[in-house]
C-alpha cells in the first residue's frame, strides 16, 4: 500500500509512529513527528500501516488542529512542533515555532513565484 506525503505512519518493525515523507519505488521516507531530515528512515511501504487517532494524539498531534489547510506536510510538521513548544511552555521556542510556521506559510503559499527568462 502506498501512503500520502504527510500522512502519519507507524513503522510495524518498531513501532515507532512517522510521518510520510514521500517514497521511492517500494521505500517509503517516514520521519519523526517533529523530527528533521537526519532523522528520517526508510521502511518498506508493506512494514507501514496507518497510525490510529489514538497513536497520534498520544504523540501530541491533533488531526483536525495539526492539519494542514492547503495539505502541506511541511505545514503541518511546523505547527505541530509549535504546539509541543507551547505545551512545553518555553517562551522562546514558542516564538521561533511561530515564526517558522509563519514564515514558511507566506513563502511557499502566499507569495508569488519569482520567474526568470
């Protein structure tokens, strides 16, 4: 079975819980809620299977909260690691989560794409 970019996945080898980072061939790429590209791992799509609400709202994701509105994965990994940061209560990585979800929204969603010829 084949999984969305940013569908959120549990690793049935380990059971660790990822999020779809997109696939070549039978691999899928599955990273850490949160978690950067050098944390990312390769599984095969048929160790995957989805992760249940449960599974996710125990690694602190919200589906109707944590998603995105324009289906961006990257969109919905940034704010997920601004609510852990809240939920952590440190002031300044609240702020930089927020800046980040910010700053990445406006760039890849609102502003126009710059052309050259």
């Amino acid at each position: 079975m084949t999984y969305r970019e940013g569908a959120y996945v549990v690793d049935t080898r380990s059971g660790a819980l990822g999020h779809v980072m997109g696939s070549a061939g039978p691999r899928v790429q599955v990273r850490p809620p949160g978690g950067g590209q050098e944390q990312e791992w390769e599984a095969p799509a048929d160790a995957l299977r989805l992760a249940t609400r449960r599974e996710r709202e125990a690694a602190g994701i919200r589906a109707a909260a944590s998603a995105s509105p324009v289906n961006c994965g990257d969109c919905t990994t940034l704010e997920a690691e601004r609510r852990r940061a809240v939920a952590g209560g440190d002031e300044d990585a609240i702020v930089d989560a927020t800046v980040a979800v910010r700053s990445h929204f406006r760039t890849a969603h609102l502003l126009p794409a710059v052309h050259t010829s």
